[in-house]
C-alpha cells in the first residue's frame, strides 16, 4: 500500500513505529517469549489467598485490546489464545529506576490497541473482584500498524459487534480478533472432525489420501474446474469427488477406508454451497446400506455429543435430535406425500409435466432422474427437519448404485435430511462391472444432450471392478453443512476459514 493511501490512524501507528525503534526498542523481536500460562488457565485456577503462591511468577502474552490511563498507574485488556484477562500496570513497578521512559512515553503514547506484548508478574484480585495481574516486566512482541474495529463491552455485553460480511470473510484473521465466539465455531468444528476421525479409527478404518487432480471427473454428477498440466501437456480436473478413488482401494483388498476430501465443484455459491468444500467419505466391505443407516446413527450421536454436550443440536430456534433412531421414508412416497402425485413408473416426458403442473423450472437438457431431484429438492426438502433418511432413490438419478434386492426400478440408496438440507448422501455400491458400464453409458447419452452434471465413463474404475469388488456400502457427509449445524451458523461461509470471494480491485 502506497503511504499516500494510508488512512490518518495508519500513518500515526508507522510515526510510532519509527520512535519505537529511535528509542532503540525493536518492534518486532526474535520470536520466543517464555510464556507460562494462559488467561483462561488463570481465570479458572487462581482462588486468591489460597493458591496466590502458585500464580506468583506469571509470564503470558497477547494482544492489548483497551487501555484505561489513570495517570501513575493503569488498567489494560489482554487478550491471548483462550480469552482475555485484566493487566494493572504501574508506572514505579516496570519503571523502578530514574528512567520512566517504558510507560511515560511507549506505554502512554506508543502502544495501542492490537499491539501484541508480553508480561510478567503476579496475579491478584482487584478490589471489585476482577482478577488481574500486576505487572513487573512488559515487552513488546509486535507492533500493529492497522487499527482493528472497536468492539464495545460493557457488564459481559457485546455492543457494535462487528457483523459485515464483506470484513468477516475476506479479512478472517481480523474477524478472529474481534469476535471471540468466531473462533469458538472453528474450535468446535476441529471438534467435530475429531469425533468422525476417532469413530472411524476406532472401528478399524484406515486413513488414506487419493488424488485432488484427476484425469476424469468422476464419482459424482457435477460440474468440474478444469486445469492444465503442463508436464504431461493434458487436461485435468480438479477432483469432484474421491469415490472411485476409495473403491479401488477396496477392489485392492482394504476393507473399510476413510478420507476427509477437499472437493471442488463449478457451480453456483449461495448460504448453503461453497464451490471448495469438504466431505467426509468412507467404503466398508461386506456391508449394506441398511447396515450404514445404523453406523450413521451411531457416528452421528456422538459427535453431536462432542460437539455441543448433547445429541440435541439448537438450530434457528428448532431443536434437532441427533439421538437414534431415524425416520425412514422412499422417495416416491416423500413426493407423495408433499406434492401428491404417485411418479413411480413416469417416464421422462410425464415427469417433464408434473414439473410443469408444480411450476418447477427445469432445463430441457436434463433427464429423467434430475427431474425427479428438481421435484424432490424444490417441494419436499425442506419439510425433513428432524433427521431423516431419504430411501431407495430411482436408478436413472443413481448412476453408481446396486439395484433394489427386491424393488424393481429403484436402487438401495439413501440421503440424510436435516434441517431441509441433505448432509449425507450413501449406497449399497455397483460392484457389476458390466452394469456400471451400461450406466455410465446412459450418462453419456445425458452428456451429449448438454448435460454439463452428467458423470464421465471412468475406463480404469470399470477395469478395477473387472477384477472383482465385494459387496460394499459407501457414504460421503457433507462435513461443512454438518458444521453449520452443530454451531447453529446461518451460513456455510460462517464455518470456513476462507471462504471465495471475488478478488479486491
């Protein structure tokens, strides 16, 4: 940034900088400190008279975040890691000798808020009952040289809470600063992934790592990023998903893997789609997918538990329980139900009409299984507060599922619905390499009507499963949406770090 662009606070803090380092005083120290403890190891501890020998040597750091001047003396905010915590300075105790320069001049005129220090000394309480600490020593860590947004506090209350989105989501880091339960939500989904992660060890799933640049975009219907690579002079794609990544690892003899998987999907972004988001998804051989129902219960009771104490989450006011177990409903019968048309045995043309009747918009160039999604994701979606599975999907909308064991025209597939919004999408998986082929071929015939979601024919998955894949049941859970839940965000960009934005002129 050119110094003519600097706003009148930013030229102030970079005079002060300079003084700084005129005093022989550098701003930016080597970078270890010999921190100790923390605020909130300190506010939880500390009881006074009884245990005041053992927070008697006291070293932390963080940010200043308000500084109260009461002349010889003064009253500053810290605030580290965990929390905030009240310091007392005064002037004779980091000053003892002649030489008042450290609070006269750096403390009173140079230092403000954002400025990172450290301080040693020893805790005590106030006399109005604030624990504190009073200190002996202070350094400075970090010069802020751009002023960060005030937030008022006043008795535990928030005032002008910094809630732009354009701030919070482009400059997250200082969102961080000023929003303490900003970095509650993402503890909380670290929190989250955790719990998935544990289960799945747990049981015995192994962790494994499957390529994000693909040749072919497949395991899902979807539009892709496409790239280049230069060293093979070839397309590529940004991966839309890792399922057939994870079934060849099955066809190879692992029974159940697992992968957090950083997907990317060309399509639109709105409070509940990120174009870059991550799934969780896991292939169990010798497994089901009524067996997966039952595990999705399980998994899913317990990291609500770590994520908030209870299986039950409070959402927009709703109370949604995690606890097992779940209602189950076909798909026809959920369109049933909220449309009251029987679509079971319509063809493409039919189905075209009752999109029509229920005044859906839908793309000519799309077939018969996406306009029964259109159906169900505009009339019936939203009616699945508490959690539900959604079962036995038409085949034309299942390019990758087993067949119905003993329904004709439907295959053993189910979504998870909460709260209107899918977070877990799973079958009994194709394992018959000539039928998969056949489907993939109807997904071509898709593709060249212009079907841009339509899946490409994978040759090499179709080679692996030539080779053999066992009975197998598969999930992918949609972690960020699941996030959402668990921290009661209205937005998917609430519970990514960085979300995409369009780029700053």
């Amino acid at each position: 940034m050119a110094l003519s662009h600097l706003s009148e606070q930013e030229s102030i803090r970079r005079g002060k900088l300079s003084e700084l380092r005129t005093l022989g005083i550098n701003p930016y120290p080597a970078p270890q400190y010999p921190v100790n403890i923390t605020s909130a190891k300190i506010k939880e501890a500390y009881k006074g008279e009884e245990n005041k020998a053992e927070f008697a040597d006291v070293c932390l750091a963080g940010r200043i975040m308000g500084i109260r001047d009461m002349g010889k003396a003064s009253f500053a905010v810290l605030q580290d890691g965990t929390g905030k915590i009240q310091l007392y300075v005064k002037r004779d105790e980091i000053c003892p000798g002649e030489d008042k320069t450290l609070y006269d001049k750096v403390w009173k005129h140079l230092l403000d808020m954002g400025d990172i220090i450290g301080v040693k000394g020893y805790v005590f309480t106030t006399r109005t009952g604030e624990t504190s600490v009073h200190v002996s020593e202070l350094t400075i860590l970090g010069k802020s040289l751009r002023p960060l947004p005030v937030v008022k506090e006043k008795d535990g209350e928030v005032y002008d809470e910094v809630t732009d989105p354009e701030f919070k989501y482009r400059q997250r880091y200082a969102d961080l600063i000023v929003n303490p339960d900003v970095k509650e939500t993402f503890i909380k989904r670290t929190r989250i992934i955790n719990a998935f992660r544990d289960f799945l060890n747990e049981r015995g799933a192994l962790e494994v790592d499957t390529p994000v640049l693909q040749s072919i975009p497949g395991g899902a219907a979807a539009k892709p990023f496409v790239t280049h690579h230069n060293a093979l002079d070839v397309p590529f794609y940004l991966r839309i998903a890792n399922e057939l990544y994870l079934k060849r690892l099955i066809v190879g003899g692992f029974d159940w893997v697992y992968e957090f998987s950083r997907n990317f999907r060309n399509e639109g972004m709105d409070r509940t789609h990120n174009p870059e988001f991550t799934v969780l998804e896991f292939y169990v051989a010798y497994k089901d997918y009524i067996w997966m129902m039952e595990t999705t219960e399980q998994l899913l009771e317990r990291v609500a538990i770590a994520a908030n104490g209870s299986t039950i989450a409070e959402v927009d006011g709703k109370a949604i329980d995690f606890k097992a177990p779940y209602r189950r409903v076909t798909m026809y019968d959920a369109i049933k139900e909220h449309t009251g048309f029987d679509i079971s045995g319509m063809d493409e043309a039919v189905l075209r009409d009752v999109c029509g009747q229920l005044n859906i918009s839908v793309d000519p160039k799309i077939g018969k299984g996406k306009l029964i999604d259109e159906i169900f994701s505009e009339k019936c979606e939203d009616h699945f507060i508490q959690p539900t599975f959604i079962i036995d999907y038409p085949v034309e909308m299942s390019p990758l599922t087993k067949q119905h064991r003993s329904k004709a025209g439907v295959v053993e597939r189910f979504e998870l619905i909460v709260n209107g919004k899918e977070m877990a999408n799973a079958y009994t998986e194709l394992n018959d390499p000539l039928e998969q082929k056949e489907r993939f071929e109807d997904q071509t015939r898709l593709m060249e009507r212009g079907d841009e979601e339509a899946m490409y024919i994978d040759y090499d998955f179709l080679r692996a499963l030539e080779y053999g894949m066992p009975p197998t049941s598969g999930i992918g859970f949609g972690i960020d949406r699941l996030c959402m839940l668990f921290t009661n965000q209205p937005s998917i960009q609430d519970v990514l770090l960085f979300p995409q934005m369009r780029p700053e002129n």
